[in-house]
C-alpha cells in the first residue's frame, strides 16, 4: 500500500523529472481510483499544485473533489494553483463557478 509519506516523496521528485506531466497523471490515477489509499492534505496540494503547472487542469480539479469525497477541506492555496491555472489559459468561464464554490465553503 502506498502510503502519504511514499507518495510525497515521490512528489518532491517530480521537480527532477523531464516528463513531469506523465509521472503526475500515473500518480494522479493511483489517488482517483483507489479507496484505501491514504493521502494526506499536503500531498493532495503538492499534486494539485503540480498538476496546475503542467496545464492539467481539469485533473487538478478531479482531484480537489477526491479530496473532498475523502473528507479533507482544500486549503486556500489549492483552489488558487486552480484559479491561477485557469486564469493564465484564459478560462474565465472555469474561475466565476470556482470562485463562488470557494466563497460558499468559507475558503478566502
């Protein structure tokens, strides 16, 4: 079993890596589709944040629900790498429904 520390290891490495986006989206599909697996907050945003940066929005995002679904409350900046990604890939449509999520679950 993967555990949260074996899996924020390996998401520390992924700085390192050439073909980031890859690593990412096999990691990203080990957390979606396993329920036994643990996964901390500071690894869910170490994901998210990575999966932002390589233009995965959509897979950021699906993981931010995961999250949810496990019972852990993104933290601010989660939803910001989201936002941001959003924003820098001219998605306005994507950040008004975001935003408003954001503000009805108390985040800032």
């Amino acid at each position: 079993m993967l555990t949260s520390a074996v899996l924020c290891m390996r998401l520390l490495l992924l700085d390192c890596a050439k073909k980031a986006s890859s690593i990412l989206l096999k990691i990203y599909s080990i957390i979606v589709c396993s329920d036994g697996l643990h996964v901390n907050v500071r690894s869910y945003n170490a994901m998210i944040n990575g999966l932002c940066r390589e233009g995965l929005l959509d897979e950021a995002e699906d993981l931010m629900r995961k999250m949810e679904q496990n019972g852990l409350s993104p933290e601010d900046f989660a939803c910001d790498f989201i936002l941001q990604g959003f924003l820098k890939r001219d998605k306005l449509h994507e950040v008004f429904p975001l935003l408003q999520e954001m503000v009805d679950k108390g985040l800032s």
